[in-house]
C-alpha cells in the first residue's frame, strides 16, 4: 500500500475512520497493559485500582445516604408508625369456683410421716420418786439422770446414805425429790418457824408445796403445827450442812478424840517424826477410781485406784495417830500427823504395818490397798487435812 492509501486511511473524513479506530483502540490499551505487565508493575497497579475503586464505591454510598435518607424528612405514615401503642386495660376474668377432688377417684396424694412416739412437754414433777440403784451407778450420774443437784440426792436419803457416798450400793431404793431441796420427817415437838429457818426458807415454802398436801388452815399454829410426826414433807430449794461422817481431825496431842469411831484409836503418844512439808503420792498409780474431790457430795478426799495387795505410802514423814479398823465405814484406817498442821488419812485398806506412836518416813509402807468399809472395790481413801486451811483437795498438794 502507497502514502496515499495510509493517509485515506487516517483521515477522519475517511467513511472507514471510525470503525478503524475502534478496532485499533483496544489494540492501544492492550499493548500499554502489556508493556506495564513487563516492566514488573502489573500486581502494584491492580492494588492500586482496587483501592482506587473502594473508595470510589464508599464515596458513591455516602452520596446516595445524604441525598435521599439524611435529609431529616419523615413522611405522616412514618410519624404515625413511630407513636408508642397504649396497651388496652386489663380484663377482668371471674375465676370458676374450686371444688375437692373426689378422694376415691383421686391418684396423688401427700407423703406423711407418723412419729410412733408423741413428745409431749415435761409436766412439773411434785411428787417423790423411788430409784433402785444398779451395778456402775454413782451420786453424779443419778443426779444428772433427773436434772437434780449431787447434794440434792443425800438430803433425800440421810436414813439410807447417812451423807455418805461411799454407802451407794446396787439394790438401795432410793427417794428421789422432785427438784432441788431436802426431805424432812417431821418429829414431834418441832416446830414450822424453827424448820423452815433451818433449812434457810420460808414456812409458806412448805405449806404450799403440792406434793406435801397441807393446809394452813388445818396447820394451825406454826410454832405448834398439827403436822403428823413421821410425816415426809419436801423443803424446796432448802439446803443444809453434812452430817460428818468422816474421821475428826486427830493429831499427836490429842489422839484419843478418835475414841468413838473405832478400836483402832491410839491412847497418849509421847512425840514422833515430823514433816518436811512435801507430799508424795501415796499409791503406785495416779488415777482417780470412784469419787474425786467433792464438797457437794460431802466428799472430802480422792480415791486413788489400784489392784488389791497394791503398797500404801506414807506421804511424808509423821508418827500414827490411829491405826485399826474404823466403824463409821472407812475399814481398816491410818491416820498420819507430820506436824505443822497437816494430817492424812488412808482408809480401805487391807493390811496395816505400823501400829499407834510409831514414827514413819516419806516412802515407808504403811499398808496395803484394800476393799474394807464401804466400799465397793480396792481403792485408797485418800485426806488430807491442815489446821487453818480443813480438808483440801490433795491434787494440789501431791507431787
């Protein structure tokens, strides 16, 4: 082909122009592609379209929001939407009156659950009760069996006990008080005033006690009351001393005071050793068999436990002040003078060694342990007495 075809060609009056450039445009925008897919800049340039055609997108959408929702114009339908709904009053609804299930065409029912014993609340209790005593039975654990005080359970018995705890045997029919207090049999000659004041309450106390069934009409004259001697009446909250049953304080000056509670009283004792004013324990074994030292029930001693034949100590130095057999149920007894006051006493036992004036050592076996008197199995009696301090506990004082 010549120039002049060339430039027919390009000419724009030329009637084949515009269908040539439009098969030649695509041909340009592929060959640029082509020399930029060669110089390495291809994958940078379809990032950048990307971005370039997000942002585009972005701008579009924002346009189109601001220019038909963003205006702030709400049509009446929209409005009337928007208006909150007032819910309708509640209903009143008349509930159908309820009927009982037929029992018999009934299939549930309520678990129950039946106590076979009905607890019923303590009733006072006026009256005096009988307790027969068993094997193991002891002051504090029948006093504990009916809410009573230990003291309580010798004032009831003075003609069965004698205020002697040692006495407690199984088969004793003991009386057993309504609360708190002391029996008394009433003896003639005795008077209301005279009784009540003894036992540290009033004569009203006595009278209007139930269980004692008196009237003061029919009483009469407290100080000569028409009370049947013999009869038992109930001293509510009264108290009273023990009767003494243990052995009087002997010493080396006066040892025959104890005359009257056995054969084994000494007569004049001339002189004999004296105390270095410590104590050793007077058994082998330490521990406490059968009472331990109480004042409520009028138990002024400990007793030491152990085996029958068990070896008895003097607990410090002394002369014997009594030695033999005691009537008033502490069997066969020693009683030990160390001087400066203090005194000790070893009862129940079933051998002794050493006879009245003799001088004995701390250590010195004066005996063995034994089950004599009133007792009710081998144990040591155990007292210890000062002339200022009486009978102490001799826990605090043994070593």
């Amino acid at each position: 082909m010549d120039n002049n075809e060339n430039l027919n060609i390009q000419d724009p009056q030329n009637p084949d122009f515009d269908e040539i450039a439009e098969e030649k445009e695509p041909r340009n925008w592929k060959l640029i592609w082509d020399r930029i897919v060669k110089v390495g800049l291809g994958d940078v340039m379809l990032r950048v379209g990307t971005v370039l055609a997000s942002i585009a997108l972005v701008l579009l959408v924002v346009w189109v929001m601001g220019r038909f929702y963003l205006q702030g114009n709400i049509s009446e339908s929209q409005a009337a939407a928007a208006e909150i709904v007032i819910p309708t009053a509640t209903v009143s609804i008349t509930l159908p009156d309820f009927e009982l299930p037929d029992p018999s065409a009934s299939t549930v029912s309520l678990d129950r659950f039946t106590e076979i014993d009905t607890t019923l609340p303590e009733k006072p209790r006026y009256e005096i009760e009988k307790y027969t005593v068993v094997e193991g039975d002891t002051l504090f654990g029948i006093a504990e069996k009916y809410n009573l005080e230990p003291s309580t359970i010798l004032w009831g018995n003075l003609y069965i006990l004698g205020d002697d705890p040692h006495r407690l045997f199984p088969g004793l029919n003991l009386n057993i008080l309504p609360q708190n207090g002391v029996l008394h049999v009433w003896s003639a000659g005795e008077g209301l005033n005279g009784v009540s004041r003894y036992y540290g309450v009033t004569p009203e106390d006595i009278i209007n006690w139930p269980g004692n069934n008196l009237d003061a009409a029919e009483v009469g004259d407290f100080a000569a009351p028409n009370i049947e001697p013999g009869t038992e009446l109930f001293v509510p909250s009264g108290e009273r001393d023990f009767i003494t049953w243990s052995a009087p304080r002997i010493t080396r000056d006066n040892p025959a005071v104890a005359k009257n509670i056995g054969p084994g009283a000494c007569g004049v004792i001339m002189d004999g050793a004296v105390g270095i004013g410590t104590f050793i324990w007077p058994a082998p074994q330490r521990f406490i068999s059968g009472y331990d030292y109480s004042p409520a029930t009028n138990h002024f001693a400990i007793d030491i436990g152990g085996h029958l034949g068990d070896t008895l100590y003097a607990s410090d130095n002394g002369v014997i002040v009594y030695s033999g057999w005691n009537d008033y149920g502490y069997g066969f007894m020693v009683v030990i003078d160390h001087g400066g006051g203090w005194q000790t006493l070893y009862a129940h036992m079933s051998e002794i060694y050493f006879g009245c004036g003799a001088s004995v050592f701390q250590g010195d076996v004066i005996g063995l342990m034994g089950s004599t008197g009133n007792s009710s199995g081998p144990h040591l009696h155990f007292e210890m007495r000062h002339d200022d301090y009486g009978r102490v506990d001799p826990k605090l004082f043994l070593q």
